[in-house]
C-alpha cells in the first residue's frame, strides 16, 4: 500500500497535537542547558558548533538542525552516515 508523503511539520504537529509532546518545553530545555554556548558560536559567525557529541547547525543566525555523532554537514545539507540514501 503506497501512503502519502509526511512532511516534518506535519510530523512537529502531530507529536505536539495528538501525542502532547510539550515542544516549547523542549525549545526551554535547549534554551537553558546549550543557549550560551550557540549564541557565542552564531555571534562569531560560524555555520556550527558541537556540544557535547551533538553538533548544531546554523543559517541566517538560527540554529537549524541538529545532527548527532553519526551524522555530518556537508553542503548545507546533513548525511547520516550509515543510511544508504543519506538523509
């Protein structure tokens, strides 16, 4: 059976709408424990940064994506190492 494309925000509102997952506490969360540490990064102009094993990456002066130890930038787009259609 073929289904529909799921986009990212659908996926964002659906976790936040029909499973209660508390986004904005999530924003806090990263607000409170990496928020210094990104907002030096983007006021020295770099395109990422990694904390703790997690590397975040930026454009226009937001964090935009966050990629873990398997994953890497490259181009501006993120490739997950292991996936053999590196997304």
């Amino acid at each position: 059976m073929n289904f529909p494309e799921i986009t990212d925000h659908a996926l964002l509102r659906y976790a936040e709408r029909v499973l209660d997952v508390d986004i904005p506490a999530i924003r806090r969360h990263m607000e409170e424990t990496v928020g210094p540490q990104l907002q030096a990064a983007i006021a020295a102009r770099a395109a990422s940064c990694e904390i703790d094993g997690v590397r975040y990456c930026f454009k226009g002066g937001k964090v935009v994506t966050v990629l873990t130890e398997t994953q890497a930038c490259r181009r501006g787009r993120h490739l997950e190492q292991d996936s053999p259609r590196g997304r």
